[in-house]
C-alpha cells in the first residue's frame, strides 16, 4: 500500500459550496471540476457536490468530461478550453456541450451536428481582455446577427477574466463592462442570451455585478482564494500526509540527496519520506520546504528526489518509523496550506493541487 495520501473532506466542500451560494443569490452554479477537481478527484467530487445541489459541471477538456460519463455523472457538462474537429463525435456520444471560441469551430460544430435530430447545444466564448480563447465582441455580433446555423442552439455566452485576483480592480472593471456592453448590444439587436457567465472564484468574492446569469467556482469550492483575495470564511478540503519510512542520525560535513545541496553542519537527525516529485511534492522545495512532523515543522533538506524526500527532526522529539509527517494540512495547532507551498515555490495555490499525482491514494472522509 502507498503510505502517501490526501484526506479529502467533503464538509469543508459542502461549506465551500454554501459560501458560494451565500454570495450568488439567484446566479445558477457551474461547479468547475477540471483537472482531476483540482486534484481532489472528480468523480468523488461531483458526486459529493450532486448531493448538495450543484446540476452542472465544468471541465477543461472532452477526455474529463467522458471521464465524468464512465463515473456516472449524467449532469448537463461544459467543456471549457476548446476542441478540435476530430474530437466533436465523442463530445455528441459524451452528451457534452462545447464553449465555441471561434468561427472555424462554430462551422466545424455546425457540421457535425447537422445530421442531429436536435440542436447541438453550445456556449460560445468572447475574448473581453484575457487575449486567450474567444471571439472579438465585434466578430461575436457579427456572429449572432448573421445566419445562425439551425444545427447549433445557443446556450450561453461566456469570458474569462484575466485579473480579478488583484488589488487594483481597473482591469476587471474594464472587461466586465466591455462583456455588459456586448449584451447590451445583442440585447438591442434582438439576439437572446440565454445565459451569461464570466465570474469565476476571484469575481465571484470580489465583484458581485459579475455574477449575471451563472458563475463558475473553482478554487473557493477546494477551500482557497486566489492572489490578494480574502477566503477568510473558507474551508481547505484536502491534507496530504505521509508516514517515516527511515530515522538516521548523520555526522557533520556529511552530504545529504543528490548535488549534496545540503551539508550537515551538526549531528542531525534525519526523517526519509517515501513521496517525492513524481507524487507532486515539487522539487523546488528542496532546503526550502516544510512538513509537519509531532506538531512542529520539520524543514526540508538536501534535493526532494522522484519517490523519497528527507526533512531535519534534530531539534524534535524522538521519531520513529511510521510517525505521520504532514505535507499539507494540520498536525496539532500547526499547519501548512497550499498557499504556504505555493509561496516557497513562487507559484500559485492552484498548481500546488492539481500537481498532486494520482498514485496519491485520494481518501475520503465525511465526518
């Protein structure tokens, strides 16, 4: 058995969800589970987040919304970040609708579904200032003022803001306005929207004139809030632990991991743990990082290696073969976030959990 895993509780997702709702009022929720859910597995997440209300799903690709398919989840699913021709049969047999992003896929979509029965659902994309994947709010007009293909039913427009995680609120601002004004603009055109959505977490928290017709959590569902953003009321979901495999004593001038980046300068007693870069632990936390081990953090010494990682108890209480260390999460009154990882990596709390592996046994508790 692997010893490493992540303890996923699903109150603290439950809470999050209701923190979600507390702030929308009457927007619908798209619960974003792309990317394994964050790291949190979607299949158990979706199920959980079925139970406690959400109807429909957002995932990046086809391959995760036909994961989400083989798992059982029969909820109306997004995918977000593009598709290619090829792939539009799965999308129909997956039951999946597609964010359309330009009009080469509009046409591509338009073919293939022009031996259905019924409309092909889509949602279409239009780029406010992201300078990622949309449309142009002037090719979007241009777009739903002229012949609408009869295969494809529009079932909402959407975008994606770029800086809703900062503190100067300008640049979403700017785009929300921008994505108001193209409404309006279809509105006075005598297109119907039958749904608009841009706020994802950061608006979500932070701009409620962005909530429109639905919103798109995913980062405050798994208990953070992205950049300078509070999340003062919300609940991390996931713990990562592990147990000592191996407690040596080493001497001093004695190197340590590959490189010998670290030299003890003392005699140090050393705790081994069997996870390493290939579970997601990064190797830039090497002689960076911490973990928990007996409530107290234990720094991390010489280069985190594929499968193993070493971590200084010196100054700790006696440790022995078996004790858990905590990766991320709480041991006593201590704790480590992903926030905390995120900060000794220079990176984002989002890249800390989506890079769990998935030989991490994922468990879940609900009490």
């Amino acid at each position: 058995m692997n010893p490493t895993v992540a303890e996923i509780h699903l109150p603290a997702l439950r809470h999050n969800l209701r923190e979600v709702l507390r702030r929308v009022g009457t927007a619908a929720v798209l619960a974003v589970v792309k990317a394994d859910a964050y790291g949190h597995g979607a299949i158990p997440v979706a199920r959980a987040l079925l139970d406690a209300g959400v109807r429909q799903f957002g995932v990046a690709t086809i391959a995760e919304g036909l994961e989400l398919r083989r798992g059982g989840i029969t909820a109306p699913v997004l995918v977000m970040s593009g598709i290619f021709p090829e792939d539009l049969p799965a999308l129909l047999d997956g039951d999946l609708t597609p964010v359309l992003p330009s009009r080469e896929a509009i046409e591509a979509a338009a073919r293939l579904a022009g031996s259905r029965s019924v409309p092909l659902r889509v949602h279409l994309k239009v780029d406010t200032g992201m300078g990622r994947l949309g449309l142009t709010p002037e090719d979007m007009q241009g777009v739903l003022t002229a012949s609408w293909p009869p295969a494809l039913e529009l079932g909402g427009i959407m975008s994606h803001l770029a800086r809703a995680d900062e503190a100067d609120r300008g640049p979403t601002e700017a785009q929300l306005a921008g994505f108001r004004a193209l409404l309006d603009a279809l509105k006075a055109a005598g297109v119907p929207v039958p749904c608009a959505h841009i706020a994802g977490t950061g608006a979500i928290l932070g701009f409620p004139a962005s909530h429109l017709d639905m919103v798109r959590p995913g980062l405050m569902l798994y208990g953070y809030a992205p950049g300078s953003v509070p999340a003062t009321d919300l609940r991390p979901v996931l713990a990562w632990k592990t147990r000592i495999v191996q407690v040596k004593r080493v001497n001093p001038g004695q190197a340590v991991s590959y490189g010998g980046t670290f030299v003890a300068r003392r005699p140090t007693t050393l705790a081994v743990l069997p996870v390493g870069y290939a579970d997601g632990y990064s190797r830039g936390l090497s002689n960076r990082g911490h973990v928990l081990v007996g409530g107290r953090p234990a720094p991390v010494v010489g280069r985190v290696c594929m499968d193993l990682t070493i971590v200084d108890v010196t100054e700790h209480p006696p440790v022995h073969p078996g004790d858990e260390a905590v990766l991320l999460g709480s041991q006593g009154s201590a704790k480590i976030t992903a926030d905390d990882l995120a900060g000794w990596l220079g990176t984002i709390s989002y890249e800390v959990l989506c890079q769990i592996g998935r030989r991490v046994v994922r468990v879940y508790t609900d009490d």
